[in-house]
C-alpha cells in the first residue's frame, strides 16, 4: 500500500534545503563538542602519566599545554601535519601512522 501526501503537507525545495542545512549544522555542532571532549580527556591522562612517570608538576605540565595550543593555533598552515610527522616519527622515533593531507 502506498501513502501519499496531499500536495499542501509536502515541502519545497527550499524548505528542505534548510531543513538539510540546519540538520548538518546542529550535527556538526555537536561532533565538535565530542571531539573537543576527546581531546580534553586525553590531555588530562597525558598530564597524569607524565606527573606519575616523571615527576612533572603544575608549572612543567603548564609549560607543556602552553606549547601544545600554540601549536594547535599554527595547525592552519599547508605543511603542518608534515612537519609534525618528521619530527614524531623521524626524529624522535615514535610509533604513529602518518597523519593524512
């Protein structure tokens, strides 16, 4: 059996374009606040392994955040998941795979 819709209740083109639109936003929306829950929670273990493993206290663990949303801000550029790639990888020697562009 089909159902079919009198031609008041069916939308527009524009009205179902906003209704995507809107829908990707508030979706979007809320990645960016899971995602930025991830990434909070992943600093604060780090902060906990290096306090633990090394002794790090309030002003080196500072130091180090410091440093990492400074990097954060240049991530804009071309060639920074390169760069960040030769250092972790190449030069300290660390286990990661490579970083996408």
């Amino acid at each position: 059996m089909k159902c079919r819709l009198p031609n008041k209740f069916k939308l527009t083109k524009k009205e179902n374009q906003l209704i995507h639109e809107e829908s990707h936003r508030v979706v979007m929306e809320l990645m960016g606040k899971e995602t930025e829950k991830i990434v909070r929670k992943t600093l604060k273990m780090c902060c906990v392994a290096l306090n633990r493993e090394y002794g790090f206290g309030k002003a080196r663990l500072d130091k180090l955040l410091d440093t990492y949303f400074k990097l954060v801000a240049e991530e804009d550029e071309d060639n920074f998941a390169y760069h960040l790639d030769k250092v972790v990888i190449d030069e300290l020697g660390l286990k990661f795979e490579r970083e996408e562009e």
